[in-house]
C-alpha cells in the first residue's frame, strides 16, 4: 500500500506543479487552487508512504519520476521541446530509480 501512497504523491505533485504553470503567478483562480490542493494531497500521500518506505528512497523515486512525468506533460501539452540531453537525462533519472528499487539493500521494510 506504500507505494500506492507514493503513486499518489507523485500524480498529485505532477498535476500541482502543471497548474501552477498555469496559474500564471497564481493570477488565475482555478488553476491556483489546483495547485495548493495538489501540493497539499501530494506531502499527505507521501507521509503515508514514509511510514513503510525510507525517505531516501522514497525521496529519490518522488522527484525522480516526478522530473520526468512533469517533462512529457509539458511536452505533450505544452508543446515544450525535450532536446537529446534532456530526454538523456530522463532515461538516467529513469534508470537510476530502477537500480535502487532493484538493487538497493535500502527498499521497503516487509
């Protein structure tokens, strides 16, 4: 369930920081308040994941996911251009998450 929690977390984070793009500097109502109930749902969620998961790990999953789902958002919506680099770190950010999920002794306790 932990994880389910961190999913949470990290859609939420996701939706929070697309809508604050289009707050246009919290200018626009709906938009801003999609923001503050997205950070809002979002820090709850992951304190329900801290309570299974270690915050390094949960940490690093949570901005790592969340830099790239953030990244094709945009990109598929705001038609903001990914250039070989970005999309190479991507993959790195990507394949970094994988390796302590996979490999790290630091995991989720059973």
């Amino acid at each position: 369930m932990a994880y389910a929690w961190l999913l949470v977390a990290i859609l939420a984070e996701v939706t929070a920081t697309f809508s604050l793009t289009l707050s246009n500097g919290f200018a626009r109502p709906g938009p801003s308040c999609a923001t503050v109930v997205g950070y809002g749902v979002a820090f709850y969620a992951l304190s329900l994941a801290l309570r299974t998961i270690p915050t390094g790990m949960a940490y690093a999953i949570w901005s790592g996911v969340g830099t790239v789902l953030i990244a094709l958002v945009c990109r598929v919506v705001l038609g903001q251009k990914l250039d070989l680099a970005a999309i190479g770190g991507m993959v790195l950010i990507m394949a970094g998450v994988l390796v302590m999920n996979l490999f790290s002794g630091t995991g989720a306790h059973r």
